[in-house]
C-alpha cells in the first residue's frame, strides 16, 4: 500500500499528467492534488484537490499533516520565458518552494521528493552536443540560475540532512492535454496545435535552433521510475541529464508534413531565441541509463503521430 502523495503545482503541464498516473497506479484518494488555482474536470473530478500556495511554507504542512503525507513532487514553477520579465518574482517562487519542502524532508514530516531541473541549468559555455552529466554550468537566464542553485541545495539537503530528493533535467516537453506555460520550448506544442487550426505557424525561434525535446508520456515515465527506484541506486543527487530527441523547427514542420502535407512554417524569433541559443542541442544521459535503468520510447515521428491524433 503506497502512503498519501502531494503534487504542488498540479494543474500545470506536467502536474496534470502526472496526478492522473500517479492516481491510476496508487488510487485516486493516495494523490493529492495542489496548485494556486483550480484545474480541469478530469483532474479537479478524479479525487482530493488543495488550494495552495507553494511559498506558504505553513500551508504545505498543514496539508501535509492533515492527509499524511510521505512524498512530494514539486511542480510548481515559473519558466524561462516569463522568467525574463519577473526576474524576482521567478527566484522567490522557484527557490523558496523548494526550501519548503526540502525543510519538510529535513524535519521528517515527509521521506521523499521529486524536483524538476531542467536543459536550462546550462548555458553559453557548456559544450552543446552530447552534454555530460558534470559540466561547465553557467546559466545565463534567471530560469537557468534558479535550477542550478537549486541542484546544489538538492545534493546539500542529500549529504548533509540525509533527504531523499531525486530530480531530472528534462527537455523540453510536448503534450497534448495541458498547455505549457511560459517557456521557450513551447514552441514544439503550439505548433501542433496550429498546424491543425491554421495549416501555418509562425515561429519564436529561428531556423536552425536545436534542442532536446521529450514527449510527455516518457517524462512521466522517467519520473515515476526514478521515483520508484531503490535509493542506493540513485547515486546523482543534484540532478540526471534525461533525453530521447533532438530538433529543429523546420524538422519538426517536416515531420508534421507528413500528415499535412500543405503546412508551412515562418520563423519570427523574438527575445526567446537568446535563451534558446544559451542551451545545448543535445543531452548524454548515459548515468540516467545505467543507474536506473531509463530508456526513451518516444521519437520526433512517434510524437507527431500523438499529437495530431489526439488534437484532432
Ligand atoms: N521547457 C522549459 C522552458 O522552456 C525548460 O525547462 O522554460
């Protein structure tokens, strides 16, 4: 019998998708539900749902106590793109979420985290194909900054308190059932979307931009087996490299060509591509492979055949 679990940041992209796994394998009534707002039916209708604000240290123990929770995935978080505009609003929400829970963890009241980095802890000097899991790492973005910092705090908590945190890097993610929001990536899920509204995009990055990318099937995937994996196996601390494909903007219109074969892309980069330069184009992520045994099954075909189907 698994013990209550709370997704702060539910309603989000990846919260959405991972409550509803995390429902089907444990049961509805173990996965608590939490974001600033409320989402849609299915998540909102499918069991326990909190109001919470993930700065509020005394309301995430509150609701920690109150269901009896053991683990908590950390989802909440303001992305790059937006990042950028509120550069102090990002590094309260991004760092002091994760004290929060990190301080829950030290003070025993919960034994496990998952916290999401990201491709964004790297920038302009990290080598940009095949990046290693150690690095140069110096973030050029506020986004970035926030993610890095919090790695170190992760592997801090880890060595010094003993708290069972885990975390990947992920890519850049394309889903169908929730929007992103905020970031530079997005540009790989509103295509779909307007490629089957409008036969055309208009991009935000230019030609010739690549980086990793997931489909949201496997990031879920990753997240739950890491979650889920004995912990002597879990030798990174701050954060795994997680990868599965690498793309540009027009491979990714090729692709979507194959099934609308009159879709035609423009490109208008905007304050985004300079983020998306600072980033790598693609990712080793050999010791997520060996340790714990991550495999990707999703590629750039794969996921446009996913995402046309269930858009339509
Ligand atoms: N997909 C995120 C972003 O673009 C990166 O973690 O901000």
């Amino acid at each position: 019998m698994h013990r209550p679990i709370l997704i702060i940041g539910a309603c989000g992209q990846i919260g959405t998708e991972l409550t509803m796994e995390l429902r089907e394998r444990y049961g509805n009534e173990k996965v608590i539900a939490s974001d600033i707002r409320e989402g849609g039916d299915t998540l909102m209708g499918s069991g326990p749902f909190e109001l919470l604000d993930a700065t509020n240290y005394a309301a995430i123990e509150d609701v920690v106590m109150h269901y009896e929770i053991d683990e908590i995935y950390l989802m909440a978080a303001m992305l790059s793109a937006t990042a950028e505009k509120f550069p102090m609003r990002a590094w309260n929400l991004n760092m002091n979420s994760l004290f929060n829970v990190l301080n829950l963890a030290k003070e025993s009241k919960i034994s496990k985290i998952f916290w999401p980095s990201s491709i964004a802890v790297f920038g302009p000097n990290t080598p940009k194909e095949d990046t290693p899991q150690n690095t140069i790492m110096e973030p050029s973005t506020v986004y970035g900054i926030s993610k890095q910092s919090g790695e170190r705090w992760c592997e801090y908590y880890f060595k010094k308190y003993g708290v069972d945190v885990r975390s990947v890097r992920y890519p850049g993610l394309i889903s169908w059932k929730t929007m992103p929001g905020g970031g530079t990536t997005d540009y790989a899920v509103e295509i779909y979307h307007e490629a089957l509204q409008k036969g055309q995009y208009e991009c935000f990055l230019d030609k010739g931009t690549k980086l990793p990318m997931m489909y949201m099937d496997d990031a879920i995937r990753a997240t739950i087996d890491l979650m889920e994996s004995p912990s002597e196996k879990i030798k990174v601390r701050s954060s795994y490299n997680l990868a599965s494909m690498s793309f540009t903007p027009e491979e990714i219109a090729e692709s979507i060509q194959k099934h609308i074969p009159d879709f035609t892309i423009s490109y208008a980069p905007d304050f985004r591509q300079q983020i998306a330069d600072s980033w790598p184009s693609s990712i080793d992520d050999s010791a997520a492979k060996e340790q714990w045994g991550w495999e990707p099954k999703f590629n750039l075909d794969q996921t446009t055949l996913e995402m046309l189907n269930n858009l339509k």
